[in-house]
C-alpha cells in the first residue's frame, strides 16, 4: 500500500463511527426491545388498573348490601363496624333438576348472574326471600320448564353445563384471550424472523460492497505499481531489465498477500457480526415470548376446561336462550378453530344456533371438507344438509367465475393440479375454451369519421354507403409468440351493388384518412428494402395485394364468409383462407414461394 492509504484500524474505526451494518442493525435490535418492553409495561399496568377497578366496584356493592342487612332494624352502625372489612360477595344457591330429575346443586355469584344474563336478573329478581337470614336464595332451573322447552331435546340443563356456565362468567373474556395471545405470539415471531431476515440481508450486501471495494483498492495499487515500474524501466538501460522485473514480481507479491489479507480480515469481522446478531436475536426471541407462551398455555387450560368438546354447542345454546353474548362469541371461536371436531354434536339440529353456526362456519371450511360432509350424515355429521347444498353450489359458482376468467396458460397449469375439487367444471371449462374463438379489438386511435364499431369494438361498418374507409385491428403478441400469426375475420353483411372489403396484414400507421389498401403502398425505403416495406391483403372479387402489385386469384367471398390470414416471419411468407380452402398468392419470379 501507498504510505498515505489508511490502515486496517483506521478503516475499523471509521466504519463504527459511520454507524455502518453491524451499527445500523444493533439499533433495529435495540429499539424493538425497548418497544416490546413499553409495550409489555404499559400491557401490565392497564391490566393493573382494570383489577384494581373491578375489586372496587366489588367492594362497593358488598358495602351497600352489607348496609341495608345492618341498618334495617334499627341498630345503631358503631365506628368499629364501618372500619371493618367488606363482607363477602353474596351468593344464591342454583337448584338444577335434568331431564331425569336428578336434583344438585351449586353455589354461583349472584351479581355475575344479574350483570350477564337478563333472563336470570328478571327470574333472580322474582324470587322470595329466604326463611333464615344467613340462607342464600334458591334459584331452581328445571329442564322440563317452559323456559328451556325449545332445547330440551338437546338436555342442556344440567349440571356439568350450569358448572361451565359459572366458570365463564367469572372469566368471560378466557377465550379471546387466548386467542388474542396466539395471535400475538404468531405477530410477534413474524417480526423477528422478518428483521432477521433483513439484518442479514443488509449485512451480505455490505459484506460484499467491502468485498468489491478491496478487490478495486487492489486492481488500482497493481495498476499503480505497474505503471510506476514501466516509467523506471524507459528510465534505465536494458540490462538491467531483469533486476527491474523481480523487483515488480516481489511488489505484486507482496500487494496480492495484503490483499488477500485484507479480504481474510473482512470475511472475519463480518462472520463475528453475523453471529452477534444471531444471539441477539436468539436471546431477544427466548425473553419476549416467554412470558407470553406462559400465558398462553394458562389460557388454553382455562377454555379447554370449560369449552370441551361434548359441552361447545351446549354452551352456545344456553347462552343464546339466556342471553350471554360473552359465552356464544366464546363458543363461535371454539368451533370456527376446528370446525370438523363438532360435525358430530346433535345440536346443530337446534333451531337456536343452526342458521348463525351454518352461515358463520361453512365459508371458513375447505372445499373438500365441505364436499365430504355433503356426503355424510347422521349420526356421523348433523350439519344441515340444506345449508351445505348452497355452500356447495356457491363455491362451484365461485370456481366457475373463476376458470372462466383464466388465461389458456393458466388454465392448463390449473388442470395439471393434482386435486381439483369439482372436475366437471374444469372439463366443461376446456371444452368451452377450445370450441370458442376469441375476438380481436380494432385500434380506435386510428378511426375516421366513416367507420362505426361495435361488440365491444370487434365488429366495424361502413358509416357512408359511397366511401372506402379503412380500419386497423390489433391482435394479442402472445398468439404469435413463435413468430407465426394467425387471425380469421368474419364478414357478417356484404352490399351486391359493387361494394368490396380487402383482409389482410398491413404496415404501421399513425393515421388512415387516405384509406390506405395493404399491398399497395409502401413504407419509405431504407437499405434493407430499397423498394420499400408493403403489407398484404386479399380482396372480397378475388384480387390480392402484394408489393405493390395486383393479381387475381378467383378466391371471391361475400356474406357469411370467414376469411384466415397468416403470417410466418421466421420462414417468411404470408397466406390467405377463404372458408378453409387456402389461397394461393402469385409471387414475382425472384421471391420463394414458401411451404406449400
């Protein structure tokens, strides 16, 4: 090196200063931990705030249920009374009689009875006080009342149901708790893994811009060294050539090793900080979603033990019939989770939850789910049979809508799939592919007043029954995209009083008002094509238009005729169709002929 480039160290320090790769991704790291820690706090303290509120407002209410029992008789309230602590929560005794009339019962909060279901504060609200002062009241739930006469196929009153019941409303929010935390988690390795993914991404591109600026540092310190030694060798005699170049095998020598040494020195440092990122990350992942994962694991035990499998529906209907909206959103995620656990539950045959359940659950099914259970029924499958014909048929219908829009490519790359769900729609797909033609479009840029378009700009008409007119069409590159083009035009109405219409390919124009006849006018020459570049065109009285000559073919057509123009620009001939029969095209003696 040069005594003034600078040295390894120097390079170092002006690479941490500059906040280069490794800089710029610490701070990425660094920010994301103080963000997640923020957020984590600011998560407790709002969970603080929220019990502190509700053991308050609990504490309340006992304190003013704690006053009428003391102050209704007439005892003085001593000073000592008011400094105790609240009594506790009052209860109310729930006497469950099933449908075999088998009697228990249980102890529940009654102010959670009163705050989630209105249909328990009304029947709460009627009941008589008890006999003994310390006896809580008895609220009985028989399942051969008339208020549960609509589920009482489906036994929901019961006690494992009614214990279940009481558990959520002590938690209402259990589910979408765990849920909110799965999703959280799922977020938040997301994240990680996408930073990761551009920290490293960031550090190989720098690791190869340094790589590529030590290999120009050193392709100029040769190039340097060797222009420096062919000025000393002008300078001196040729005996002295050889010495002079040893002396230059030795400094290449040398400025190859420092460069090598250099590159070993890069891949290095940057492999120490590939690895400091990978434990940052690594340590990053372990504390942040530590604590999560243990709530999440807490939460599914939670709902798992309210929310089994035999008692989901249950639950959805007894919350419905006693309106907890809590308990039914609950019940709604549990089976939306996994939707085929609970095809087997007789509960979808109640009036109370089938429409709801059946429009929420069978869009978010796969199709294949969907058509096996089509299949099934009871006892293995209760779903409405009626419901899944028109999911069926609206997802066939999707399907449809959908081949029907593929391009021809896309399509064939959809019927090389290894399951298709409905086969007849792809079948019916391709067959309708392959028996319709497609249109063209015409180039309105190009229009002139006597020309009327129409079908989606496919068809074109004479406006002026005594003007010629002419009209370009445009035809999609990918139909020819191996340099053979093909397109038939169809002539839906002809005059019989001398009117003609010539078919064919012409040049590129930026306007028709002369009415240009492809064949007849040529483009200005160039070098290639002295005499100029001319289309071709094959007219309705039998007449073909082909560099500038015309030459009759007796090919005539009028009404109803489809004529085909193709075009090979790799063997380098036109041709023309009239009904399919093809036509042949005179050429001058020097042209070839093409295949036949």
């Amino acid at each position: 090196y040069p005594k003034t480039s600078p040295s390894l160290h120097e390079l170092q320090g002006r690479f941490e200063e500059l906040h280069l790769p490794e800089a710029a991704a610490r701070l990425k790291l660094l920010v994301r931990l103080v963000r997640s820690a923020c957020a984590a706090e600011e998560q407790a303290l709002m969970e603080e705030r929220e019990e502190a509120a509700r053991k308050k407002a609990e504490e309340e209410e006992n304190a003013e249920v704690a006053g009428k029992n003391k102050g209704g008789k007439g005892k003085p309230a001593a000073k000592e009374e008011a400094d105790e602590a609240p009594e506790e929560e009052e209860e109310i005794e729930i006497k469950v009689v099933d449908m075999k009339r088998h009697q228990r019962t249980m102890l529940a909060s009654k102010r959670l009875l009163k705050q989630y279901s209105g249909v328990l504060r009304k029947q709460i609200a009627s009941l008589p006080q008890p006999k003994f002062v310390d006896a809580p009241q008895t609220l009985e739930m028989d399942a051969k009342a008339i208020t549960y006469d609509s589920v009482a196929n489906w036994d929901i009153i019961q006690m494992p149901v009614i214990e279940r019941m009481v558990k959520m409303l002590k938690s209402p929010d259990c589910v979408e708790k765990r849920y909110r935390l799965e999703e959280k988690i799922k977020a938040m390795d997301d994240s990680i893994m996408t930073d990761e993914r551009a920290a490293m991404a960031d550090l190989a591109s720098k690791r190869a811009a340094w790589v590529e600026m030590a290999n120009d540092k050193a392709g100029r310190d040769l190039q340097s060294v060797r222009d420096a030694s062919d000025a000393a060798f002008e300078a001196y005699v040729k005996d002295i050539k050889k010495a002079f170049d040893l002396r230059l095998q030795e400094r290449l020598d040398e400025v190859n090793r420092q460069s090598l040494q250099l590159q070993d020195e890069i891949q290095s440092f940057f492999a120490m900080q590939e690895q400091r990122i990978r434990e940052e990350v690594g340590s990053f992942k372990e504390t942040e979603a530590k604590d999560m994962r243990k709530q999440l694991s807490e939460s599914q035990a939670h709902s798992s033990e309210i929310f089994s499998q035999p008692y989901v529906l249950k639950l959805a209907i007894l919350g419905k019939i006693l309106d907890i909206e809590c308990i039914q959103e609950a019940a709604m995620m549990t089976v939306l989770g996994d939707p085929n656990e609970y095809v087997a539950c007789k509960e979808w045959e109640s009036d109370v939850i089938r429409d709801k359940y059946m429009r929420e659950v069978l869009p978010t099914m796969k199709v294949a789910d969907v058509i096996r259970l089509q299949a099934m029924g009871p006892p293995k499958s209760y779903l409405s049979k009626d419901h899944l014909d028109r999911e069926v048929s609206a997802r066939r219908k999707v399907l449809w809508d959908e081949l029907s829009s593929l391009p021809n490519l896309e399509l064939a790359q959809y019927i090389d799939r290894e399951e298709v769900p409905w086969q007849d729609l792809v079948d019916k797909a391709l067959s309708d592919r392959r028996s319709k033609r497609g249109y063209g479009t015409l180039n309105t840029a190009l229009l002139t007043p006597h020309v009327a378009l129409s079908n989606n700009n496919a068809t074109a008409e004479a406006a002026h029954p005594q003007r010629y007119c002419s009209v370009h069409g445009l035809v999609e590159k990918a139909s020819g995209q191996w340099g053979r083009h093909y397109f038939e035009v169809v002539v839906d109405a002809l005059s019989q009083d001398g009117s003609t219409v010539s078919v064919g390919f012409d040049l590129v124009r930026t306007s028709l008002d002369d009415a240009p006849i492809p064949g007849l006018k040529a483009s200005p020459p160039d070098d290639e094509h002295p005499k100029g570049n001319y289309g071709a065109s094959i007219q309705s009285d039998g007449f073909v238009h082909f560099e500038g000559r015309t030459d009759y073919t007796g090919a005539t057509f009028g009404r109803e005729s489809v004529v085909g123009c193709g075009l090979d620009v790799v063997q380098e001939f036109a041709c023309f169709f009239v009904n399919g029969t093809r036509v042949t095209i005179p050429l001058p003696s020097s042209a070839g002929a093409g295949p036949p």
